[in-house]
C-alpha cells in the first residue's frame, strides 16, 4: 500500500478524498495542500449565507481543525505545489519542501471566468476571499450590477436584494438558469426576481466594463448601458488546469481522466471541477461543476487509488436557493425537451421530467426534494419511462 498520497486542492473533492482514503483504512502518510489561507470549507455558502452575514465562518467549515489532527491528515493550507515532477514522482511547494509521492491527486476546481476590464469596483465571487470585498460593496448602499443570471448570479442577487440593496441583473442568454433548466422554471425564476425587486435583462451580453465617476457602466453588444455603484461578474468558471498542463497531462477543458479517475500520467489522479471525463450517459466528454459531483468525485477518486473497483458514474444534480425559494435539479435538460409535471408550476410545488426520445434525462423541482432524489436513479436507468402525473415516485409524500 502506499506510503504517501498528495491531494492538491483543499476544496470538497480534495477534503472528501482525504477523509475517504482514512475511511477506507488507509495507513500511509496524507498531505492535503491548498493554496487559500482556511480550513476547507462549503463553497456553497459563499453566494448565500457567508454574504449574506447569517451564518459565521465556523459554520461554513467542512471539518475543525482537530478532526484533521486526529485523524494524522497533514492539511497545509495557503501552500502552493508550484510543479509535479511525473518522472521523479515528486511535487514541489511554494515552501521549498519537496515531497515524494506513491499516488497524487489533483482537486484544483474552478476559478471564477473574468470580463477583461480594469475596473476596481468589478468584483467576482469563487471563493471565502472575495466575500468581504463584496459584502462591503453591496453595504454601501448603492446600486449593485451582475453580470450573469447563472447560479450564482442569481443567488447573489437574491442575497443583495435581501441585504437592502438595489439589483440589476444583466444575463446574456435568452433565459435565468438556462444551461439547469427549462424555458418554463426560468421564466418562473425570472418572475420570482421581479416580485423580490430585481430588474433582470436577458439577452444582454456585456462587451465593456469600465469605472466611471458615478461608479461602474457595463456597456452591452447592442450599445445599452447600465451604471451602479459597484458589479460581480458571474459568467460561469475555467477549470484550473495549469498544475496539470505543466507536467504535461492531456487537457480538453479540464483534466481528462478515465473511469477510474486516472490521468494520463502513472500515479496521478484527477477529481472535482477541473477535470473533464467521458460520460456514458451523454456519449461525450461532460465537465461536472456542481458541489455535489465533486463531493461524490473526491470520494471515488480515493477508492480508486486504493485499488478499488470504479465507481459507477452518477447523474450530476444541484440546488439553489433564492428568496426563500429552493429550486432542485438534476441531469441535462435541452430547450427541445418534452416535459412531464406533476404538481403545478405557479405554486412551486412540482416535479418536473424532461425526456428525450421517450426517455428520462433530467429533473427539476421546486419543495419536492425527496422526490428529485428518487427520480435521479430512473434517469441514470437511461430506459424508456411513460409514467404520468402524479408520479408515483415515493410511497408517501
């Protein structure tokens, strides 16, 4: 068995497999290494109750630091491996330190994708230390604009409306949340801003973002402008691949790997939001980008390691909350799909099924958690499915 394993990347994939390689029985030596200065923490909270000041650090911690001691798992956080040394089997430190491997797992995920400006009141929002610049912006009181009606477009500007401040949400796509959900839950998102004070424009790419004297104008690709106080581009993230690309591993946006979460090089694993790997449901290469996936990817690339059998492959699924609304999702979900809804859409209470082909490829749900949960399984079954509403998914509600 190996005597030391490296994880590069301190976010849920990295902490998930560190944890799990322990869990499994793991003796060797751990040495979890991340680039930001905390504990590994829910990244989810960063757009929602970190920003919004209703819960505190400690809350927002995946483990204390004790359970890292007690369980002889090295974490060395704002530490950086500057080059993997595939031939040697080696990894260098921002300390200096070298450090010799049996197996090495790279978690890098995601950083946040940039508008090219030189803004100083343009803010992103990835990770725990963009939080207080934000927070800070949104308390001045002005009006605050984002770019981006993806997830955490739209959860921010659910947050700063909650916090008092004035939003306007300028998407470049046609609808809110379209790459998660169909054109009719967006538009339901779309409505549920509006009612909470949000002033949304679809179909508004922004092309140039500048500081003025009255703050930030975002100018969009049909000449409109828009001017607040302060903006967060939210356009979605880039897999954080240049550990990889250095040491000569094979990218196509993201790390790929295989089934067993191997990369082309010899003892070197990938897992999270910066790999890319072929998924058998779609027929294609998928890069996963949800909490979720990454979690369940963490844990599998440590069995993996071990020896273990693959992992089967899971239907990637996520949440988001926004003005108190919980909205669920799961699968791929095309504009062009046929839809299937039990419950009904104006009191947000449903579950809804998109097929293709007469056969279940995603889900999407608003107060029916357990329900999206149960449907999740039929989805990954890939076989034909001809049930109506109500659907009888669960033998109590």
């Amino acid at each position: 068995m190996s005597e030391r394993i490296v994880i590069v990347g301190t976010g849920v994939a990295g902490a998930t497999a560190a944890q799990t390689l322990r869990r499994e029985g793991y003796t060797g030596e751990i040495v979890l290494v991340g680039a930001e200065p905390n504990l590994p923490y829910r990244r989810p909270a960063v757009s929602k109750e970190l920003l919004a000041g209703t819960a505190s650090l400690d809350r927002a911690m995946l483990k204390p630091m004790k359970f890292w001691a007690d369980n002889k798992i090295d974490l060395r956080p704002a530490t950086r491996v500057e080059f993997i040394d595939i031939d040697r089997a080696t990894v260098r430190l921002s300390t200096g330190e070298e450090l010799g491997y049996d197996s090495v797992l790279l978690a890098t995920g995601a950083r946040a994708r940039d508008i090219d400006t030189a803004s100083t009141r343009a803010h992103t929002l990835r990770t725990l230390s963009d939080v207080a610049a934000l927070q800070s912006a949104i308390g001045t009181g002005g009006p605050l604009l984002i770019i981006g009606g993806g997830l955490i477009g739209c959860e921010v500007a659910a947050t700063a409306r909650g916090l008092g401040a004035e939003v306007t949400l300028l998407h470049a796509g046609p609808a809110l949340l379209d790459r998660v959900v169909p054109e009719s839950v967006s538009e339901l998102v779309h409505r549920l801003h509006l009612e909470h004070g949000v002033k949304v424009e679809t179909r508004s790419a922004t092309t140039q973002l500048v500081d003025t004297n009255d703050g930030v104008t975002a100018t969009t690709a049909d000449g409109r402008t828009w001017t607040a106080a302060a903006a967060l581009i939210a356009i979605g993230s880039i897999p954080d691949t240049a550990l990889a690309e250095a040491a000569g591993l094979v990218i196509n946006d993201g790390i790929v790997i295989d089934e067993q979460y191997r990369t082309s090089a010899p003892g070197v694993f990938a897992a999270g939001d910066a790999t890319t790997e072929f998924s058998p449901y779609r027929g294609e290469f998928d890069r996963g980008q949800h909490w979720n996936s990454a979690m369940t990817a963490g844990a599998a690339a440590a069995k993996a390691i071990l020896g273990h059998p693959a992992t089967p492959a899971e239907i990637p699924w996520g949440w988001t909350d926004q003005h108190g609304v919980s909205l669920q999702f799961a699968g791929w979900i095309h504009p062009h799909d046929e839809l299937v809804i039990d419950g009904d859409l104006e009191s947000r209470d449903f579950l809804a099924v998109a097929l293709r082909d007469g056969r279940p490829v995603g889900a999407v749900a608003m107060a029916r958690p357990r329900e999206l949960r149960a449907v999740r399984p039929i989805i990954a079954a890939g076989e034909p499915w001809s049930a109506a509403p109500p659907f009888d998914l669960l033998t109590s509600r």
